[in-house]
C-alpha cells in the first residue's frame, strides 16, 4: 500500500462531493479515474497530494512516498528556457555536478589532498549510480517525444503557448519518475503523435500512477484498473476500459434485479404482517418484522438515460458542399501544405489530423474564409449554412450569462425551454444566470456546443470538440453528429471520436498532405502496409446517408418508447404504493373480500411492471 483513503469526506458549501470514500492504491497500479465534469476526481487528487484537506476521514501514505501531480494549469520563471525547466526535474543530480565541478576546479589548482580525492571518487560514484550522465540525454527524449524539437529548447518559457507550457509541466514530471504519478486530463494539448508516445512511456513505467481522462482509448491502453466516483462514492472495476463499461451495466443490471427481488419480499413479508399480527401466528409476524427491521436495503438503480440532443439541421444544400482547388499555406521557411484538393460531398464526416503546428486549425480557418490561402481556392457549395467551434471562445460575449446567449438565438421560445436544454450540457439553477467570461474552458466549451446545436447548419466545422468534455457529454455529442442529415469537418486527437464519427480523413505533417479514405484505424492500416478500402463514390456517401437517417428514425423510435415504458413503470408504482397503504388500514383487518381483492390488483400490476422492465431491457441493449 502506497496510499489508503479511509471515509473520506469532503463538502463545497452546502455540497458534499465527496461521502465516505474508501479507497487504497498500491504499486505498480495503472488506474483509470473516471466519472461525470464536477464530481469531485481534481478534488481527490489534491487530497491525495495535501494540496487540500478532507473534512473528515484519514489518509495514510507510505513514509518517504513521492508524488507528482500533473495540474491543468502551470507556471514557469519567464527567463528560464524550454531545456533549463527540464532539467529542473534533476536537481538532486544536477546539484552533484556542480559540487564535481567545484572539486575539478579545486584540483585543477594542484589540491589533490586524500580528502578532496575521496570526495572527488565518492561524489562521482553517485552521480554515476543516479544516471547524472544521461541526465540531458533523458530530458530531451521526453521533450522530444511530446512533441518538442531541438530549435524549442533554447527558448524562454515566458514565449510558449498554453499547450506548449502544459507539455513542458509534463515532461518535467515525467522526468522525475515519482512514486505515484497523477495526471489530470494529460492529453488535453497533446496531438496524437504525443499521445501515442506516452502510451509507450506509461507501458513502461514501473511505478503506480492515476490518470484522468476524457480519452476513452487512450485509458483502454494504459490502464488496468478502473475507479468510478458518482454521487460521492467510489466503486472499483479490475480491467481495461471496456471492461468497466460492460461491466458496469451488468453490475446495475444485478442490482435492479436483487432490488426488485428485494422489494417483492418486503411486500410479502409485510402483507404476512398484516394478515397475522393480531391472529393465532402473533409471534411469527412479530419475528418476521423484527427481521424486515434488520434488512440491509438494496438500492434501486437511479436510471441514466441518455441525454438525447440534436443539431437543428436546416435546408439541404447542395450535393456538393466544398471544392478545393490547388490549395497552397505556409509561412517563412515553414511550409504547411501545397496544391491541396479535394471535393466535400453532402453527408461526409471529414476528420483532420496531424502534429502540432501542422495547419489544422489554419486549414479550417481557410474553409471558412477567415484566412486567406498563398496559392489555390476554396469554392463553397450552394446554400451553405455554417457552424463552426473554435478552440478560442471569440464567439462568446463574456458579457452575457449563459442563459442570454443561447435564449438570443431563438428569442421567441419560452425560457423554461431553454433551461431544460442547457441542463443537458450541465447547467442548471444559478448557473444558467452567470456571465460566460467568468466560465472555465471546459464551461466556455459546452456553451458553445450548446450555441451551436441551437443555430439553423447544414454544415458543421468543429475545432477539437471533445477538448474539456466528460465521457457523458462526448457521448451525447458523438449521438447528436451521428443524427446530423449535414456535412461535418473535424479537426481532433480523439481516436474514439474520429474511429466512430469520421469517414474520410487529411492527414498533415511536414509540409505534406494525405487524402485517406476511412476513419483513424483505416490511416493506420494503411501506415502499416495493410491494404484499406477504395476511396468512396459520392453513390456510396449517398448510401451511407440514407443509413445512418434509417438508423436515426429507428432510434427515435426506440427513445420514444422508452419514455413511454419509464413513464408507465412510476405510474404503476405509485399504485402499488397506494394499494400497500390502502391495504394497512387498520379497518380493512378484517375485510378479507376487499384485501382479496386488492391482492389480486396488486399481483396484476406486479405482471404488468416485469412485462414493463423486460421490454426497457430488451430496448436498452439495442441502443
């Protein structure tokens, strides 16, 4: 045990986040820390490292444990260099070679005393044991491999990006090699060439570390333990990601089963009660409700439908949506990509991809004519209607709350309406009244998915959309692109998103460009020497088209049902709950054709709601 978490409890305000959590890490584990934006994960690690402290409870850590905490945000001295803050991760190391240097000067002067010569041999000799030689050598593999080159690291930090400090923060914790690595949202700014690297760094890293992640296959390839937080709660799921998926919803599915097992025997007992308390069988009822006293209650299973969102398509448009044409960009002795063309036909998911500084965000810019190109010409389709995210908010007013930017495009509709809808992108009460310029990132970022599913498109253009997004909220926002009748053109570093969503992709790097045909897998079989489809017809687009709208209106229907059988099931239960009370009556003791007759309802009922749960279950699977 490296780290044990005893009833740990933790309040904001009248918030608990987080009620009794039990919890114990030990080496060598590879955790996946997961659940729903504000659920308290950030606030467990920062327990873990004393960074905050619990209102109750007791954390024991192993003496002399190092841990390194990978935050969202970090800071820099702005003097210092690229190469000089990885370095810093040394300084034990670095602090021997400056005492070696001392002494090679000292001897250079002709001190060479017994006492500066052991000193000179047993310094070295530790700095030899502790790897001082590679030292540099290791600083720039890791900077290297997240994505840094050789001209980065003479530069001050003070010039560097957000992206490019958050990747510096990393590499110097990952230099360190802690005991216990904590790492909050690791691949936020990486592009996938990094992200893949550090899947390697991590497969190979000895010691324990805990990663939060909204990245579903990079958790699926790094860790082996998966640790839910809901509702202030821990539950703790050995395997994959996948694994914990699946075995999650067969877990839930048990509990609603011992629960309603459960509750049928209660209902029993109590109906035995009743027929009997005053009767011959006084001391079995009184046994038996002692007994139902003493019961250990299981949960009913607080449903999670999924929240079902759409984006409001609007005119058909044109079958073909883009023309590029010879499409050239770059900057001084930075070329980005040349002679670039490609036809965009109606339905098509177009992903792109590449490093860091590639173009990607310069392409879209490009696509909508924010930016003008070096050479080539993008010529728009017909009847165009365009959404587009960027990664910065500029298309927020920071003076308006949340509620008064997405009420302003559709201002004659009722403001409960809009209320119910920015509850599924988690905001609700108060925080529908607070100002967009005082919202995180992550906040800022669901506003403007929000604003967008809003707005009349037929074309969508999204910047890393998944960036900042809980599991939930990119799955109700893969759903929602899947339904779109229109044209999507995505840049992002989800493999999830681009493997599920994306039919066609541009891959740039090197001042190149590649046309794939397929999604992220598909790319890297084709890397890999393995043969991939041809490249789709507009014949074939149409076909997938009409598929997925096939598939959309056989959902719906599926969702409409659903709510129709939830809906039935309360109905249902509140008749048996008023049947039990009606039955507890003290009048009715001895009115045994009336009890008999309220028996027989509530055994009707009984049928009616297992009919009820076997068809949601049958619906469920199927979604």
């Amino acid at each position: 045990m490296i780290i044990q978490l005893e009833d740990i409890w933790k309040s904001f305000g009248a918030h608990d986040v987080l009620t009794g959590i039990h919890w114990q890490i030990d080496p060598g584990d590879r955790i996946g820390l997961v659940g729903p934006n504000g659920c308290g994960k950030t606030t467990l690690l920062r327990l873990i490292t004393e960074e905050s402290l619990p209102d109750r409870g007791q954390i024991h850590r192993q003496r002399g444990l190092n841990i390194g905490f990978l935050t969202q945000e970090t800071t820099f001295a702005p003097e210092c260099t690229v190469m000089d803050a990885a370095l810093d991760a040394f300084a034990d190391i670095l602090a021997l070679q400056h005492r070696l240097h001392d002494l090679e000067k000292i001897m250079a002067k002709g001190e060479n005393s017994d006492a500066v010569l052991n000193d000179y041999g047993h310094l070295r000799d530790q700095y030899e044991h502790m790897g001082g030689y590679a030292t540099e050598a290791s600083a720039k593999a890791i900077l290297f491999g997240l994505g840094f080159c050789e001209i980065d690291l003479k530069l001050p930090t003070r010039v560097l990006s957000g992206g490019q400090k958050n990747r510096l923060a990393f590499a110097q914790l990952l230099a360190r090699e802690p005991d216990l690595l904590l790492l909050d949202e690791p691949t936020n700014h990486l592009d996938l060439q990094a992200i893949e690297w550090l899947e390697y760094f991590l497969s190979d890293y000895a010691k324990a570390f805990v990663i939060i992640s909204h990245d579903r296959t990079f958790l699926e390839r790094t860790v082996t333990k998966i640790v839910d937080l809901e509702r202030g709660v821990v539950e703790q799921y050995s395997g994959t990601y996948s694994f914990y998926i699946e075995e999650k919803e067969q877990r839930r599915a048990q509990q609603q089963k011992a629960y309603r097992a459960q509750r049928a025997h209660i209902e029993r007992t109590e109906e035995y009660i009743r027929r009997n308390i005053a009767g011959q069988k006084t001391k079995q009822a009184q046994s038996r409700r002692r007994a139902l006293e003493k019961l250990d209650r299981v949960e009913r299973v607080v449903e999670q439908r999924d929240i079902v969102l759409r984006f409001n398509a609007t005119t058909r448009g044109g079958d073909r949506v883009l023309q590029v044409e010879n499409l050239s960009k770059g900057y001084p002795d930075c070329p980005l990509f040349s002679d670039l063309n490609l036809t965009l036909w109606r339905g098509e998911r177009l992903g792109i991809i590449g490093p860091n500084g590639s173009g990607k965000s310069v392409l879209l810019k490009i696509f909508m004519e924010q930016l003008a190109p070096d050479a080539g010409r993008v010529i728009p389709g017909k009847g165009l209607e365009i959404g587009y995210y960027a990664q910065t908010r500029q298309d927020l007013n920071p003076n308006l709350s949340v509620l008064e930017e997405i009420w302003s495009l559709t201002p004659n509709v009722p403001e409960v309406e809009i209320r119910n809808f920015l509850g599924a992108f988690l905001f609700s009460g108060d925080a529908v009244e607070r100002e967009t310029g005082s919202l995180s990132g992550g906040e800022q970022s669901r506003v403007a998915l929000a604003k967008l599913m809003r707005a009349p498109l037929n074309l969508l253009v999204l910047d890393e959309p998944t960036n900042h997004l809980d599991m939930a909220s990119c799955h109700v926002l893969e759903n929602a692109l899947d339904a779109f009748s229109g044209t999507v053109i995505a840049v992002s570093h989800d493999r999830y998103f681009l493997n599920r969503l994306v039919n066609r992709l541009i891959v740039l790097g090197e001042g190149k460009w590649q046309l794939v045909d397929g999604n992220y897998d598909a790319y890297q079989r084709q890397m890999q020497g393995v043969e991939i489809p041809t490249v789709q017809t507009a014949s074939k687009t149409q076909t997938d088209y009409e598929n997925r709208k096939r598939a959309m209106r056989q959902q719906q229907r599926r969702e409409r049902r659903l709510a129709e059988i939830e809906e039935a099931i309360a109905i249902l239960e509140d008749q048996t709950d008023q049947i039990v009370a009606e039955m507890a009556q003290e009048d009715l003791a001895t009115d045994w054709h009336r009890l008999k007759e309220l028996a027989r309802e509530k055994e009707e009922i009984q049928k009616e709601m297992e009919r009820l749960f076997e068809e949601w279950e049958v619906l469920e699977r199927k979604k």
